[in-house]
C-alpha cells in the first residue's frame, strides 16, 4: 500500500510541477530522507520492545554540540569526534534502558526527564550558540552529491541494511520482536527481557547519534537546536509503516517507505506553497489515521 501510494504521489506531483522531477529537487528530497530515516529508526527500535523514546531529539542535540566542540574548540581530528560522538550517543540509550528496567519505571517517563537532561546539557554547555568553523572535509561530505544522489545517503542506507540483518539473522534481534510480542512468554523461553530492554534503548540512542552527526554535516554548523523537531517525526515513520504501538511488530522496509511518503508529501507541499505549518498538522493526522488502522487489523484478527 505505500509503495502504490509513493508512486501516485511521484505521478501527481511530477505532472502538477515541472520543478519535482528536476537534479536539484530529487536532491533536496534525498537530503531530507537521509536523517529522518536514521530518526525514525531509532523510535522502531524500541517500538519494537513495546517502549517510547521521547529523547531522541535531545540526545541527537547533544551529541551535535559534542561534536562540534570537540571538532571547533578542542581540535579533534573528524574521525575522533564522530566516533566520541557515537558513544556519546550510545551511552545516553544505555542510560535510558538502565534506567527504565532498574527502576521499573515506564521508559515513556525514564525518557521524558533525561530528555530534559540532555537538553539541559546542550544549552548549559553551548548557552545556545551553534559551532560553525567545522572542518571543510565535513561539510563538503554533508553537501556533497553525485548528480542527485547525496553523500549522506551512505549511512542511512548502511544502517538500514544492518538493522535488517539484525532483526532477521540474529538471535538479539529476534529476541527484540519477542518480548515486544509478549514478555511474560519471552521470559518463560529464557530470553533476558531487561538485557533486550536496555540493548534497544541503546541501539536508539547510537542511531540518533548518527542522525545528529548527518545533520551538522548537512547544516554545516553545530545548532544546539539540532533535534528539536524529531519527536513527532521519529514516531511517524514507523507507526505508519506498520509498527505496533505494544510491540512486536516492526518493518525496516516499511518504516523506509513510510519516510519516503512523508518526505514526498513535505516536499510537495513546498512545491505548491502550503503553510509549512500544515505539515505538522497532516503528520499528526497520519499517525491517527495509521494508528486507527493498525487497530483495526488487530481487532480483524482478535475475531477470526
């Protein structure tokens, strides 16, 4: 079904503005689909263990000043601060998971106060001035292409081939979809539901590392701003690829076709000169509407 409705929108919207199917615009899509698509993976994972990560905006924040820091002021070669940034990154999801299954506490609240942290952080550390003298070689690769195809697309499209080995091929990643499905029968099996629990809030917290460390280099400066709008995006994505709220089910296919319909309607809008501030309103409008579906096939099920 997004695959049909990706290729309406390409036929519409390319007959409707003779500028869609230009380099540039095919360009400025792919540049955009680059970081969402690391964002909104980073929610599916723990999507998938049936938890929420309201942090992935700050945490991506941070670890953009980190870098930029450390590249600006501290004079770090860039594979050194990228690297730091990463572990930053995963620290922050490690953090996350520790906390939600040693406290016992929902991962949606863990996540709403470090969030906070994280924030607190940025702006303490920055007092919200962006890093800009970043190393040529870094920026060139956040705006570099090869006709339409971005630099940037490198990573995202690594990581999503990884993550689909993860979850197929691997026993961790099976583990993930388990005890998302049902916990209490995961634990009988002998799988470690906290260790699962913390190992997908880490995975989410070195994602949104990595699309922090995308969007500086397409920025080309370090905004302490950087993340601030991920939140409903990261959960657009893979809810209207099918992920299941509860966990269980999640699809790194999907979850790509729905960033790709997301960002094609983003961009359309541009196109016909929308009110950007209506896209906020028809993303939430997505997620109802996928979330209404996805209960629907549930309830389709429960009666058959």
């Amino acid at each position: 079904m997004l695959a049909v409705a990706i290729a309406i929108g390409f036929v519409i919207l390319s007959l409707l503005s003779p500028a869609f199917l230009t380099e540039y615009n095919l360009y400025v899509m792919l540049r955009s689909f680059c970081v969402v698509l690391v964002v909104a993976f980073a929610q599916m994972l723990t999507l998938a263990v049936g938890q929420l990560n309201l942090a992935i905006g700050a945490l991506g924040g941070l670890v953009a000043i980190a870098v930029g820091g450390m590249m600006e002021k501290l004079g770090f070669p860039i594979s050194a601060a990228v690297g730091l940034g990463l572990l930053i990154g995963l620290g922050g999801g490690l953090a996350n998971g520790l906390l939600t299954v040693r406290t016992g506490i929902n991962g949606f609240i863990i996540t709403l106060a470090t969030a906070s942290v994280f924030t607190g952080i940025n702006l303490g550390v920055t007092e919200s001035i962006p890093f800009y003298n970043l190393p040529g070689p870094f920026v060139a690769f956040g705006v570099g292409r090869f006709f339409a195809v971005p630099y940037l697309l490198i990573p995202p499209v690594l990581a999503a081939l990884l993550l689909a080995l993860f979850l197929a091929r691997t026993a961790p990643g099976r583990y993930l979809l388990a005890v998302g499905g049902n916990a209490h029968a995961a634990e009988l099996s002998g799988i470690p539901r906290d260790r699962i629990i913390v190992l997908a809030h880490a995975l989410s917290g070195l994602l949104a590392a990595i699309g922090a460390i995308l969007a500086e280099a397409q920025l080309g400066s370090a905004q302490p701003t950087i993340g601030a709008d991920w939140l409903v995006m990261s959960f657009a994505a893979p809810i209207i690829g099918g992920a299941a709220l509860t966990g269980g089910h999640i699809s790194v296919a999907a979850t790509a076709l729905a960033v790709v319909l997301v960002v094609l309607i983003q961009n359309g809008m541009v196109l016909a000169k929308v009110d950007p501030y209506w896209v906020q309103f028809l993303l939430g409008a997505l997620i109802l509407a996928a979330v209404g579906l996805n209960r629907l096939r549930a309830v389709r099920v429960e009666a058959a």
